[in-house]
C-alpha cells in the first residue's frame, strides 16, 4: 500500500503548506462515512502507486475525525470545503481541485502534466 502522510494538527498542515510553497503537494480530504468518498480515496491511492505518485508529496485528512484542520484548510486556501476533496499546490497556491466523481487517478495525472 501506498504511503501518505495524514494530518491531524495544525502543525501538520502548516509544514505541508510550506512544503507546497517550494514543491507541488497532492491533498485529499476524505470523509470516512461517505461512500462517494470512499470510491474518490481508491482513486487517490491508485494515482499513489504510480511513478508519479510516488515522486510528489501527498498527504490527506480525515474531515469528521480532524474537522478543526480540515476548516483551517478550507480557511487558508479560500475554498469551500466540500468532502471529498482534491488538492494540488504549487508555489502555495491552488492549482486545482476537484471534488466526488471528478476525483479520478487520470484528472489527478492531468492536473500533474498541466
């Protein structure tokens, strides 16, 4: 299985923040009573196994277990939250999100090569 680290305090968040501010980051935000995000999470670790997943820094969070983190990412990238969720940073800023279906191994790959 793939590894990804997980963010359960702000101090998490902010270093993968920084990290984003020199290095593209991969985020998802997984609902783990969701079904659609369960599908979306299988999607997220998939694009993991690949070479390319393997060379970016990926990390995700549990929206109902972390919610305080999941609010301040919301909060910090200006976005509406939505769950489940997919983030690319770059330069710290977002590059692209997605959410539910559209979270795929092949839009998370295209977003990569954009």
């Amino acid at each position: 299985m793939p590894t990804t680290n997980e963010l359960v305090t702000e101090q998490d968040w902010k270093e993968l923040q920084q990290k984003a501010t020199s290095e593209p980051v991969l985020l998802f935000k997984h609902s783990t009573q969701c079904p659609i995000s369960a599908d979306a999470y299988k999607q997220y670790q998939a694009f993991l196994e690949t070479e390319q997943g393997q060379q970016i820094t990926t990390a995700f969070v549990k929206v109902i277990e972390s919610r305080p983190i999941s609010n301040q990412i919301a909060e910090d990238l200006g976005v509406v939250h939505k769950s489940p969720q997919a983030f690319l940073l770059k330069d710290g800023q977002v590059q692209w999100t997605e959410s539910h279906w559209n979270i795929t191994q092949e839009n998370i790959e295209k977003a990569l090569e954009a």
